[in-house]
C-alpha cells in the first residue's frame, strides 16, 4: 500500500506540471499568433489603400505633367507608383516618383 | 465519514461554480463571435462593393474621357471622369435595389456639372464605406492636341456606398 501511495503522489505531480507548461505554452502560441495575424492583415489593408493612393497621383501627375512628390524616409511603411517624364530636347527620361506613407 | 462528505460536498460546489462560469464564459463568447462574425459579414460585402464601385469610377469606359484624333477614337484615359456622361450606379457596380451611394466632387465647380444617379441621403445609414480617388476632369472628347498639352489640374472625388 505505501508503494502504491508514493508511485501515486509522484505521478499526479509530473502529469500536472507537464499538462500546465504545455497548456500555457499553447494559449502563448496561439495569442501570439492572433495578434501578428491581425497586425499582417491590418498593414496589408492599409499598404493596398497606399498603393491605390499613389497610383491616382502618379496617373493625374502624368496628365498635369506634374513632378513626384514625397519618398519613403522615416516612414514605417508605403507605397510608391511613378511615371517616366520624356524630354523631347534631350531625349532623357525623368522618373516622377509619387509616395505615399505611414 | 462526515469528513470525507464535507471534502466531496465542496467538491462538488467549487466543480459546479468553475462549469457555471465556463458555460457563462462560454456563451458569452459565443454570442460575441456570432455578432462580430455578422458584422465582419456585412463590412467585408459593402466594403467588396465600395471598392469595385471606386475602381470603375476611374475605368469604366462608359464614364471616362476618350481621346479623339480627327473622329477617330484612340484610347480612353483612366482617373480622367468625363462630366458630359451620366454616371449611372451600374456604371460602378452598384445594385440600385440592394444599395445606395453618394458621389460628391471635393470643388463646386465639379459638383454642379456632375451628372450622377449617386445622389441618395446617408443620413439613415448604418454602416458607410467611403473611398476618395484623385482625377481629372474634361467635359466631352479630348482631342489629340489638348491630352499633349498636360495642362489638366488634379482634384478629389468621393464615393459613399452602404446598404439600404
């Protein structure tokens, strides 16, 4: 009987402790993996609004003969559509770069 | 024996709290996911439509200005709205039975030569998607000479789109 008792007492103890590490390292995970899935999905929305964004600059920018505007420094993040200005003197092609950034 | 019953009675009182606060927690849960799921549902189909309805503002050939040379059509020009055409909600996608929209130019100017049927009231409107593009805008065919020129000025245009 007292074999039994402490073979007992020793088992539950190693069941629980592994059962919580694994437990917990699983709710980890998985939060983890919520909040980057959420925050891909989130710069993904905003980078396609960007993109969209600068796309109608650089079309309207072609049609006004217009330069580029802005660039990507200190940004976390953008997009940026161009178009190729043709100098009819020259002979050169100027890239009019339009950005757009958070 | 009284102390073993006590231990089982409380047992059985903790073990009954815990499920009662699981299933509360559970349902609650539930329920949240369900509305959120709902709501998503309804965002994801207005939001879906206010994008198409902005990208075929600035491509549907029906809308947009066409460049001329002697009568003679020779391509059309994107983000360039052409203000002598009616813009009409199937131009944009829009199912006139199911949805409604709004359409208003950033200068007055625009706005009074602006021949639209997106001309209906959010005030009632629950949720809105609303997209603002860039253009330009030229009444009628743009000849040859005048798209070489480039001497359009840029302006806001804004589509409100949400279920009726």
């Amino acid at each position: 009987m007292k074999k039994v008792n402490i073979l007992q007492k020793n088992e539950k103890g190693f069941m629980f402790s592994i059962d919580a590490i694994i437990a917990t390292i699983s709710i980890l995970a998985l939060v983890g993996m919520w909040a980057l899935s959420v925050q891909v999905n989130e710069n993904s929305n905003v980078l396609t609004q960007l993109d969209k964004q600068s796309q109608d600059k650089a079309i309207t920018g072609f049609y006004s003969n217009g330069n580029g505007t802005g660039d990507l420094k200190d940004a976390d993040f953008g997009a940026c559509n161009s178009y190729y200005k043709y100098n009819k003197v020259t002979g050169n092609l100027t890239e009019e770069k339009f950005c757009e950034k958070v | 024996m009284k102390c073993r019953g006590q231990i089982i009675s409380l047992d059985a009182v903790i073990a009954l709290i815990l499920v009662m606060l699981s299933l509360g927690i559970v349902f609650n849960v539930m329920e949240t996911n369900a509305y959120d799921l709902k709501e998503t549902q309804l965002f994801e189909e207005i939001s879906s439509m206010g994008k198409t309805a902005g990208n075929l503002l600035v491509s549907n050939e029906n809308i947009i200005c066409k460049v001329k040379d002697g009568g003679k059509e020779l391509f059309s020009m994107n983000n360039c709205l052409d203000l002598s055409k009616f813009v009409r909600k199937e131009y944009l996608g829009i199912d006139s039975q199911k949805y409604s929209c709004k359409l208003t130019a950033e200068k007055n100017q625009t706005q009074k030569k602006l021949k639209t049927a997106c001309t209906d009231n959010p005030v009632s409107a629950q949720n809105i998607y609303s997209e603002t593009r860039e253009i330009i805008v030229n009444e009628g065919d743009l000849t040859k000479q005048k798209f070489e020129e480039l001497k359009f000025k840029s302006e806001k245009i804004t589509l409100k789109v949400w279920k009726k």
